[in-house]
C-alpha cells in the first residue's frame, strides 16, 4: 500500500510538468503566429513610406552625395505610429503582433528606400555617361 502511494505522488508531478511544458509550446506557437500575422498584415497595408521615399529620391538625382543623407536618416527611424496603416486595433493590442508589423514595416520602409536611392544613383551615372560622351 505505501509503495503504491509512493509511486502515485511520483506520478502527479510528472503529469503536472508535461501539461505545462504543453501550454508552454501552445504559448509560444501563438506568440509566433501573432508575430508572423502581423509581418503578413504590414505587406499588405503598410503604405506610407512614399514620403520618406520621394525626399530620398528627388535630393538624390539632384546630387548623390545629399541623397544619401536622408536616405540613412530615414531608414533608421521605425515608421511612425499614425503612418502604420495597420487594419485592426484590436491585433495591434498584443505586442507579438505589433512588433511583427513594425519591424516589417521597417523593412519595406529601409527597402524602398534604398532602392530610390539606387534608381536616382543610376539616373545619375547615366547622366554623366551621356554628358561625357557628347
């Protein structure tokens, strides 16, 4: 009779630890579809970078050299809060998703960015080569 009892109390927290390691792993696996929604919602909604883009393009094929100034400035700052355009308030209230919509946010904004710059780069060079060739 104590061996069966000795043998059930080993039992118990054994169960007690497996449950939680299981609620641990649901935990965690819903924290990362949070954050994985929130990447896949910034592709579709988040827009405007267009600003920051434009600046860094126009003073860019103005002169390359200016152009890089706005570019590295803007593609440091997260994008604002209100430029988000982010679909529904009440996802942006848990943070895991939050933070997967504002970092790929982010990155559109630093992608687009840099790709203005390199459009306007080349509008330069170009420029120059037919300037050069006359």
């Amino acid at each position: 009779m104590v061996s069966s009892l000795c043998a059930a109390q080993e039992v118990e927290p054994v169960a007690v630890l497996a449950s939680n390691e299981v609620k641990l792993a649901s935990e965690i696996q819903s924290l990362q579809f949070m954050y994985a929604r929130g990447q896949m919602d910034a592709k579709v909604h988040y827009k405007k970078y267009r600003a920051a883009r434009n600046v860094t393009f126009l003073s860019s094929v103005i002169a390359p050299y200016l152009g890089i100034i706005p570019a590295v400035m803007s593609s440091r700052k997260a994008p604002k809060l209100e430029n988000l355009d982010f679909p529904n308030v009440e996802l942006m209230k848990s943070a895991d998703y939050t933070r997967g919509y504002e970092d790929q946010a982010l990155k559109i904004k630093q992608k687009k960015l840099w790709k203005s710059w390199g459009i306007a780069f080349g509008v330069n060079v170009a420029a120059m080569v037919l300037i050069a060739n006359r």
